[in-house]
C-alpha cells in the first residue's frame, strides 16, 4: 500500500507526521531525516544543552517509541538524494520509497564564513544541529577568547552562552548597529548594554576580513580595519537559508523558499512542504518565517490539507530569545514600522510597540510577559492601541484589550 512520504525530520516534520496520525490517518507513513536523531529542538541547543543544563534526550520532541506506538516508520540518518516526481518516489542510498503523497519539511541551513576568507578552518563553527554543538562545545572553557560574527539573535545568543560560561567574547556586526534587521535602536540598544554589563565586547560598524590559523586551526581574525584579534574559535551567527536543494532538483518552484499556495501545496499538486523552507501568501504578498510556532502551525494545517481539509494557512507569528536571565517575546512582524513607542517598565524590564501609521503591528518585550501577552492578543485580532495609552505607565495594559 502506497502511503504517506515526509522529508525532513525536524519540528515540522515531527508536527505532520503526528497530525496525520492525529486526524485518522492510517496509511503508511514515513518519516525521514538525514540526522541519527529523533526530532528534536532547536532552541535550547544553543542555551540549555550547551550549558549542560538539558540532558540529550529532553531535547526529543517525543520519545523515539512514540513513533513505533503510532506506526510511523522512521529514517534515520539517511539523507534523501532525490525526488523522482514521475515515478512518485524518494530516492535514498538504496532503496526507494514510493508516495501517493510527499511532504517536504527540511528546514533551512545556516550561511557559513567563506572558505576563501578562513571559514573552512578547525575551530570556525555554524550554529544549527545537535552535532554542530557537539563538536563546538569543549571550546566553552573559561579564559578561552571567541569572536562571535553577527550581531542577530544568533549571534547574540551564542555570546550569552559564551560569557556566561567565562569565555572572552568579541562580537563584531558589520552593520552600524546590531539587531539592525529586525529590531528598533531601542531593542538594539537594551541588548547592547545587557551584553557589555557581562563583559561582551561588541564592535560594530566592524567587517571580518579573514581568518588565519596555524597547524590548520583558525588562530587569529584580521578585521576591516586592520585590526588583528587572537581567537581559539569562532562562530558565524550570520543567518540562514532555506534548504530547497531537493526541491529545486525537482523542478518545483523556488521563490525564497519552496513556493506554496495558502493550503501549503507546492507547484506539484502531490507535494506539500511546510516550516522554514516555504514561503506561503501573506497580505498580498509572500513570506518565510524562521520561528518554531510558524513550524508547528502550518505543519499541522497541512497535515489536515493532505486529508482534504481545505483549510488556508493563517501565520500568527511570535518569537523569543533567552540572554542570560533576559527573556525576550515578540509578537508580530515589525516589516514596516513607521513609529516606536518605548513603554516605562520596572526593573530590567523593558517593552516598544512598532507601529505602520495607527495600526499596532509587532511588539519587543523584555522580561515584559503582560505586555506581551496584550500586544499579541491585540495584534491576532486585528486591533491596535492608542499609542499615548501605551507610553503611559499609569495604563494598565489590560484595558487596551477592551478598547
């Protein structure tokens, strides 16, 4: 019996394959990963369990008998080499699989340094898979000297970790500010000073220019401006992209991702394909999120699709970020904003409102969860608030959702 073939085997993959089961899916079903591990998160990879806070197996989204108790058969470690969309079949070392229908959930890679710049030298390090905090994590010893390429929440994650195990940080951003892609001056500038109250050196406006090493280790980072820094490792937080290289061999349709339709089916009506790797339709226009909700959500919806549902997709997106003992949480999509309103909070706590002309479209709150929890019930519903209410610290937040 031809079943159900899913690609990827990270939280939206996960997601799928247990909606499926979830809405009475009883074909076969098959999930297949190109690590030797379960699902599993992401996020506390470079918090937890590279803290040594989390054992491996809490990082498993489910215990590996969840997926024999619901007979879903899973591919470990077995990287799929292509899709034969004639044929209706994935291609592994070995054997083939066939499918009446595929879903493709591989998630997005990390942009590494260029070898040509000393990016493929011992000790230079992505931040993405299990293996890849492996490998990276005895470098986290105190007195060790890091620098730290980008000045995104990757980057500024894997500095916290760093400076909070005594490892001597530099965090360089190209940009003349960090967080300049997705955050306000004020976002930016609270998490600078955090970082620098922990010892962090943050350079910005500052370019790598080339990494050296000796004995094939990289040793020292040579900045744009000359500067020459002495480093026992390094690590690139300078994004990610979507990981379409099977898709595109396909002949599927790429436009920032695997293009998909609202219900989240491919320019192949066979194939679905669901989290970071998709951009799906989004108020007029096309989106990809990089966020575990989104993975969930629109996983889930179109499990439900493949068995007819019918439903369209509808983001909800939200974000957090753990800095020490800082919890960020952000609702919304900033794209846009036009105006910032800073809101007074007590403490270390801190929270700013984007705005495009009257409408309330993201909020950033730092140890702030009540004005998260309102920006983000009032973003989902498609309300705003009175932007002198909000910069009023008499306001109790509340109300605004009764406005």
């Amino acid at each position: 019996m031809v079943g159900i073939v899913v690609i990827g085997g990270g939280q939206a993959g996960a997601s799928l394959v247990a909606k499926l089961r979830g809405e009475g899916y009883d074909g076969p079903l098959t999930l297949i990963g190109a690590e030797p591990f379960p699902p599993y998160q992401r996020p506390p990879l470079s918090k937890g369990y590279l803290l040594g806070e989390m054992a491996r197996e809490r990082l498993f989204l489910r215990p590996e008998s969840f997926y024999a108790e619901h007979a879903i058969t899973l591919k470990l470690g077995q990287p799929v080499l292509a899709i034969d969309r004639a044929a209706q079949r994935v291609l592994l070392g070995g054997e083939s699989i066939i499918y009446d229908q595929l879903a493709l959930t591989t998630g997005a890679r990390p942009r590494h340094l260029p070898a040509m710049i000393g990016g493929d030298l011992g000790g230079v390090h992505a931040v993405r898979t299990l293996a890849d905090i492996d490998v990276m994590e005895p470098a986290f010893r105190k007195g060790a000297r890091a620098l730290i390429v980008g000045g995104g929440y990757i980057g500024l994650e894997a500095a916290a970790v760093a400076a909070s195990l005594g490892v001597e940080v530099t965090l360089i951003e190209q940009a003349d500010r960090i967080l300049k892609r997705v955050a306000a001056p004020g976002t930016a500038d609270y998490f600078r000073a955090l970082h620098r109250e922990h010892g962090v050196d943050i350079r910005e406006g500052a370019g790598l220019d080339r990494l050296e090493g000796e004995g094939g280790r990289v040793a020292r980072a040579v900045l744009a401006d000359g500067t020459t820094l002495s480093v026992d490792f390094v690590i690139a937080g300078i994004g990610i992209t979507p990981e379409t290289t099977l898709a595109e061999a396909a002949g599927l349709v790429i436009e920032n991702g695997i293009r998909v339709d609202a219900q989240g089916r491919s320019s192949d009506p066979l194939i679905w394909a669901a989290g970071d790797c998709t951009s799906f339709p989004w108020n007029g226009g096309r989106l990809r999120l990089e966020c575990v909700p989104h993975a969930i959500d629109q996983a889930e919806c179109v499990a439900a699709n493949m068995l007819g549902a019918g439903c369209d997709y509808v983001a909800k997106p939200w974000f957090w970020s753990d800095q020490y003992d800082v919890k960020l949480q952000i609702a919304g999509l900033n794209a846009g904003y036009d105006r910032v309103v800073p809101r007074p909070e007590e403490g270390r706590s801190a929270s700013f409102w984007y705005y495009r002309g009257e409408r309330l479209i993201a909020v950033d709150a730092m140890n702030a969860p009540r004005a998260y929890m309102v920006g983000k019930r009032l973003i989902d519903a498609g309300k705003s608030a009175d932007p002198a209410l909000v910069a009023d610290p008499a306001t109790d937040l509340k109300t605004l959702l009764r406005a």
